[in-house]
C-alpha cells in the first residue's frame, strides 16, 4: 500500500472577506497537498495514531471522574473532621452529575479504553457516509478537481483550465456556485 495523499477541495482555497461594504470571495492558495511521510512530521489524519489508551486516563469519563474523587478525598484529608458528611457526598455528585451530563460518544469509547481521536476519527468516515459527502470525494469531478489544483489549475468539470494564479473574482463566484450544487 502507497503512502496517503490528501487534496484540499478547491471550495476550502476560498474565503469570504468585507469590502467596500460587501462582501467578496478571494482564492487564498494553501498547502494544497499533504504527503504522508514527505509534507510534514505529522501522522496521517486518515489511518495514523493509537486506537486504545488508557480508560483511566486523563480526559477519559472514567479518569475524570476518578480524579474528581481523588482531589475530594484529599480535600477530606485536610479538614479536622472525618466524620461521614452529607455536603463532602453532594459536591462528589454534583462533580461525577457535571460531567456525566457533557457525556460524548467519544467518552463512551474512552470508557473501554478506545482512543478519543480514534472514535471522532470514525464518527467522521461514518458521518461522510450517511451525508454521501464520502462517496461524492470518490467520484470523477472530484479527482478530476484535485488532478487540477496539484498540477495548478481550476478544473472543473465542462469549463476550460484556468492556472491558479489568473483566478479573477468571476471565476470565484462560478467555482463558489459550482460547489454548492
């Protein structure tokens, strides 16, 4: 298997700004490609990275809620008393109730021990899916677009190749158009 390689849609290269009173689209040209293991140090969005971690780790629902305890019991330990208190039980619920109710599918996941990136990593492919934003990337316009924008042109499907540097205001508009189709 070849090394992954990502192309920045050609709707992303453009940004809305305020002028003169409007609005008005510039093409704003960034990376466009990423090469894994050529572009950067960074891992590949798509396949890198750890899918289990710690399930009592910082971050996870579970070690949340254990430190939450943990920094209580310590708190017990400093006071004079160590009699059972109503008050030390209600601020360990209102702490473990606090977080339970920000509760993700990514804490979910943490809970047994599957990585939090992992699982927004997966909701994402399943998201695309649902959408047919996934399926869209695979087809022809799409590649066809990408092909273009790595070599330096616009290419859209039915329109000629225009080089990324005489991209002019019309030609925003057409592309923004285009794109939300």
């Amino acid at each position: 298997c070849g090394a992954t390689v990502l192309i920045t849609e050609l709707g992303d290269q453009i940004s809305k700004q305020q002028q003169n009173g409007g609005e008005q689209a510039m093409f704003n040209q960034k990376d466009m490609l990423w090469i894994e293991g050529e572009s950067d140090d960074s891992a590949c969005p798509v396949k890198d990275g750890n899918v289990l971690s710690d399930p009592l780790g910082s971050g996870s629902i579970l070690g949340d809620i254990r430190d939450s305890l943990q920094q209580d019991e310590s708190d017990e330990e400093n006071e004079e008393s160590s009699t059972f208190n109503l008050a030390k039980l209600g601020n360990i619920a209102e702490k473990v109730t606090g977080r339970l109710q920000n509760l993700t599918a990514e804490d979910v996941a943490s809970a047994v021990g599957i990585d939090k990136r992992f699982t927004q990593r997966e909701m994402k492919v399943m998201q695309s899916i649902v959408t047919g934003e996934g399926l869209t990337h695979h087809l022809e316009d799409k590649y066809y677009q990408g092909m273009g924008m790595s070599a330096g042109f616009v290419a859209m499907v039915g329109q000629e190749l225009t080089p990324l540097d005489e991209l002019g205001q019309r030609d925003i508009e057409e592309i923004i158009n285009s794109e939300s189709v």
